[in-house]
C-alpha cells in the first residue's frame, strides 16, 4: 500500500514553511557564542513533524530555513539548513507514537517525544552542522562545535517547552473537534 502525500499534508507543509520564515527573526543571542541563538522556530519545526510526520517535518525544515536565511540574511547556509531538515524527518518519523492526532499526546507520549527530540537535536546540531560547517565552508572546528553544542542545548529547550505545549494544545483540540463532531453526527441522525 503506497503512501499518499495528502491535501492537509501539502497545506501543513505550507503553512508551516511559511510560519518558519516569519519565525526566522524570533530568537533570543546566545551570548557566549557568535551566531547562536534560542529559536522560537525550533518547537514550530518539532510540532509539524510530530503531527503531520517525516515528508512534511523535512520539508518545512528545508524550505523554511533556506527561505529565512535568504530573506533575512541575503545567502543560504546550508550546512545549518540540512541539519534542521534532518532534524524535522528525525521528529517526524516517530509521528505514530505521539498520538497526537488521536488526542492520545499524554505524559508516556510527551517523554517520547522528547526523547526523540533530544536524539535528533544532538545528531542534527552536535555532529550533522558542525561537520558541514567544515567541509561546506571551511570552518574551524572548535568553533563549529562549540556552536553546534549551544545549538543543540538551545533548541532541545525550546522544544521540549513549546513544541511539547503546542503539541499538548493541538491533541486537546482535537479531542474537542472529534466530540463536536460526533455530537453533530448524533443530531444529524435523530
């Protein structure tokens, strides 16, 4: 049975890119470290992921941090916009366990999720950026993995805050969206 990219994946994946531009200049400066940041954009990118999964996690990863970098920054830096794709298909394909969509997103669900998270984060920002830092620009490396190491510990805290709250709020709706509509189906019959 093949995988259809759905209607609702295409739009999440837009909304969601989009969402991920604006989002670009929301950061708090890491400062003891040059271009590092605390970035609201990071829980947005692990909520996408975690509800809609792996294609749209990537692709809101990609596209979202490419598109920021050249809008607010005039060049791409691409050994920082793999890992944040990387890092949205790592979330993503673990969508099924998080049970988000199923209004299931609960506290076994939350330590999954951020488990998951944590992992992704050191294998996208510990190892993945600061290694495409040097052989895509030259980079030395101490630099690089110091960066990468505020990177990570940054966004695992942005996103066990607000990608966890975000995915807590979504679930919750969608336990109130399901009631709603079952009401609905109950007139409909009488």
């Amino acid at each position: 049975m093949k995988n259809k990219f759905t209607i609702q994946q295409v739009v999440a994946a837009g909304i969601g890119t989009a969402l991920f531009v604006v989002l670009t200049e929301v950061q708090i400066p890491a400062v003891i470290v040059p271009n590092t940041a605390l970035q609201v954009r990071a829980g947005l990118l692990a909520f996408i992921a975690a509800v809609y999964g792996p294609v749209v996690g990537g692709i809101v990863g990609l596209l979202g941090h490419a598109l920021g970098d050249a809008f607010f920054y005039g060049s791409i830096w691409w050994s920082w916009v793999i890992p944040d794709a990387l890092f949205g298909v790592a979330v993503g394909f673990f969508y099924k366990e998080y049970l988000i969509r199923e209004s299931g997103f609960a506290a076994k669900q939350i330590a999954i999720f951020n488990v998951i998270q944590i992992v992704a984060n050191g294998i996208a920002w510990i190892a993945c950026a600061p290694v495409l830092d040097i052989l895509i620009y030259a980079e030395p490396a101490n630099k690089v993995f110091i960066q990468g190491t505020i990177a990570s510990i940054a966004n695992i805290v942005t996103v066990a805050i607000l990608g966890t709250l975000l995915c807590i709020m979504y679930s919750r709706l969608s336990t109130k969206s399901s009631s709603l509509k079952v009401e609905d189906d109950e007139k409909t019959d009488n």
